[in-house]
C-alpha cells in the first residue's frame, strides 16, 4: 500500500507539472490565478487517470516488478482517459469561467501517459526500486522463486545458499527480505539457530518460501497445497467473515436486481439468435459443485453443440464466449444464492470428483460459495480440459489439462486465504474490461 500511496503522488506532481508547462505554452504567459483555476477543473480529471490506470494495474506494484509495461494496454487506458474526460470537461466548463479548458486537454493527457509509459519501465531497473532478497534452502517452491527474482528486473539476488554459512558474512544493511526453505527448517536445527540468531534477532524480516511465493505470485506453490497446517493458518485463522458474507450477499442482490432489467433483452435476443441460427435448445444445464461440495445445477446460453466436446462450438458461441454472453442465465443462480458474482469457478461433478483424487486438499476450494468470474479466471486462461475419465489416470489427460486444473486451484487457494469486499469489487471490474480486451493483455 505504500508503494502505491507512493506512486500516486508522484504521479499527481508529474500531472500537475505537465499541466503547468501545457498552459504557460499555451498561453505565453506564467499567471498563477488561472492555473489554480485549471487545477479545480484538471483535478477530477486526474483521478479518472488514476481509475483507468488502476484497472489496467499500472498501480500494481507487485504485477510491474515482475513483466514488462504492455504499451497497448497504456493506450486504452489513454482513450477511456480522453473520452471520459472530455465528458467531465464538457460539464465543469459552465460553471468554472476558462475559456479553453478543451484546448489543453489531449496535451496534458498525452504528456501524462508518455510519463506512466517512461516511469513505469525505469523505476524498477533503479536500485533503491529493487527488493533486496537473501534465500536460504532447496524445494521446488524455492526453485520457482529463484527463476522469478533472477529474470525480474524488480529484485535483487544477494545469495542463495543451501542454509546460512557460517564463515560466511552477510550484510543486513537495505537487506529487505530473507526467504527460507520450510524444508530446511525442519531438517536443520543449525540452520534455524543462525537464521533466529543472526537474521530474525537483528530485526532482518525473515518468511517462508511458501509465503514470499504467495506475495510475488499472488497464487500458492504447489507444495503448499500438500502443507495442511500451512493451510489452516492461512483460511482458518479469519476474523469478520460473518460481515463479509453479508455485505457479499446484499453486493450479490444488488447488482442481480440492477442488471436484470438491462440485460433481460439482451437475452430475449440471445434466446432467439440460438434458436434461429443453431437451432438448438438456447439454454444448457449442467450439474456442478457448489459450496460445500453441495451439487448446483448452472444455466448457461448453449455455446456447444448438444452431445459435443469443448471443440464443437457452435456458430454463435464463439462470439458469446468472446464476450462472456453465455453466463447471462447466472445471475439465476446468483438470485437463487446458490452462486456469487465473484468465487472459485463451480467445476462440473465428474471433474471435480477426478481432481479430489488428485490435487491435495481439493475440498478446500468449496469452503466459499463458487462465483460466475474469479480471480483464477482473471489471472490465469486455461486450455480446454479434455479429461479422459474412463482412464482415470492424470498422465492421460490431454493438453496438460490436469497442470492447468492445479494451476488454477493454485489462484483459488490464494482467493479463499485474501478474499475481501474490496477484491471482490477489483475482479468484477476487471473482469467487465477483460471482455473487451485480449486475455494476453489483461493484468
């Protein structure tokens, strides 16, 4: 959060400046009183910069540390920023006295983006930017960490040793994080008496390799799915869940009540465009898990042809897909309460019961109630599961299928342990621009 709050006002002064030097050009002149003026009309403005950016995640700070800035996502950003704008411009004008507000507005804006473009792909190649990391221990965990920080330009490798060395020295000064095995603490007890004595007790900020996964990944190891009691902590040990699960279901209500009237026609033409064109049954039903492993049956606008594969799609569906049309019949189940706006993904039964056998802790994924989009959904695009469940083995599971099933589990594990009001909100935001915009481009 305070990288961040950081990085917001940096951006407020950059934006301010850039309007300073647009009007003293503009104008020929340096005149105090206009440029306050200018700043009660360019203020909201700003924010409205900060909401676009925010959404493309040039505020995510852990998300810029680790790819590089993708400039085409910047300059949607930089439209959905003039049109709104202009819009707000076209309203203050009126009331505040300036005359060419309209002028100015493309200059600044352009100017500003080309300043997020510039900073945002410096900032981490500079040194003070770069987190400075010691690792200590072997897993597979740790392996992952290891190619991440040494390819990111956002972190700085200090060491990776097997445990602390004792001839060797290691300097704690701008040290920000040490990063340990779990196996190593359950294998050496000499390794945890240096780690407390000479890491922890000089006030180092110590984690697992289990936590600082979750941290730059924002999803969880593969091992730590196997760890039960790394589990529990992180689920279990929850407070105000019972408030959050009411402001949830009244959010759910909420948005289900609005959307409804809106997008009743949509459907009704839906409905018709899949009668007439497929000519098939509009609707599919199928059976699903629900929150606690309870069977829910999903509607969905038909986009397979009836008895098909993932790969018959029918001649309306792709665009449905394209554009999450299909899931319209959801908000159904989400008035029922059998489903949210935002969860882990209800996994058809026969899937589910195959991975259970599979993934450990499986379960876990219907401790909260599934959603129509999630942060699995999000962050992470999946190949179409062609599960072969007569063979019943994972290794003869198409396209990878059964990795990108763990895969995904992985996002739906980091969901449950930070799920919150506030996240909720993000992904449905995101997952609205997200139907507009490439997969491969959405943060």
């Amino acid at each position: 959060m305070k990288s961040k709050a950081w990085f917001v006002l940096v951006d407020l002064l950059a934006f301010f400046a850039i309007l300073f030097a647009v009007i003293v050009l503009r104008t020929g002149r340096i005149e105090v009183s206009h440029y306050l003026h200018n700043i009660e009309v360019f203020l909201p403005i700003f924010v409205l910069c900060v909401f676009f950016l925010w959404i493309f995640s040039f505020y995510d700070v852990q998300s810029l540390r680790k790819r590089a800035v993708h400039y085409k996502m910047l300059a949607v950003a930089f439209v959905l920023s003039v049109l709104s704008s202009a819009a707000v411009i076209y309203f203050i004008t009126p009331i505040y006295a300036i005359a060419t507000p309209k002028t100015i507005l493309v200059a600044v804006l352009f100017l500003f983006f080309c300043y997020i473009y510039w900073q945002r792909k410096t900032y981490f190649k500079l040194d003070f930017a770069k987190t400075n990391l010691l690792l200590f221990g072997e897993s597979s965990t740790m392996t992952e960490i290891l190619q991440e920080v040494t390819h990111s330009s956002g972190f700085k490798l200090r060491a990776h040793d097997p445990e602390p060395l004792a001839d060797k020295n290691y300097s704690l000064r701008n040290l920000d994080q040490v990063i340990v095995s779990s196996r190593l603490l359950d294998a050496s007890s000499s390794a945890w008496e240096r780690i407390s004595r000479d890491f922890i007790g000089k006030g180092a900020c110590v984690d697992s390799d289990f936590n600082a996964f979750e941290r730059i990944f924002r999803r969880v190891s593969r091992e730590s799915i196997s760890n039960g009691v790394w589990l529990l902590l992180g689920v279990g040990n929850r407070r105000g869940s019972a408030s959050y699960a009411m402001l949830k279901r009244t959010m759910d209500l909420v948005l289900s009540c609005v959307m409804l009237p809106v997008l009743a026609p949509l459907g009704l033409f839906i409905f018709l465009c899949i009668r007439l064109i497929d000519k098939y049954p509009p609707f599919f039903v199928q059976k699903r898990v629900g929150f606690l492993e309870k069977p829910i049956y999903i509607y969905k606008f038909r986009t397979i042809k009836p008895g098909g594969t993932e790969a018959d799609i029918t001649r309306s569906g792709k665009i449905l897909r394209r554009f999450r049309l299909d899931e319209i019949p959801q908000i159904i189940n989400v008035l029922k309460g059998e489903i949210s706006f935002v969860g882990p993904r209800p996994i058809w039964s026969n899937e589910y019961e195959f991975l259970k056998k599979y993934i450990p802790n499986h379960n876990l994924r219907t401790i909260v109630k599934p959603g129509i989009t999630g942060w699995a959904q999000l962050n992470f695009k999946a190949p179409p599961t062609y599960f072969n469940f007569r063979n019943d083995q994972p290794d003869k599971i198409e396209n990878n299928a059964f990795d990108a099933a763990f895969t995904r589990f992985s996002y739906d594990v980091w969901y449950i342990k930070n799920r919150s009001l506030w996240l909720d909100i993000e992904i449905m935001i995101k997952t609205g621009i997200r139907a507009f915009i490439k997969d491969s481009y959405v943060g």
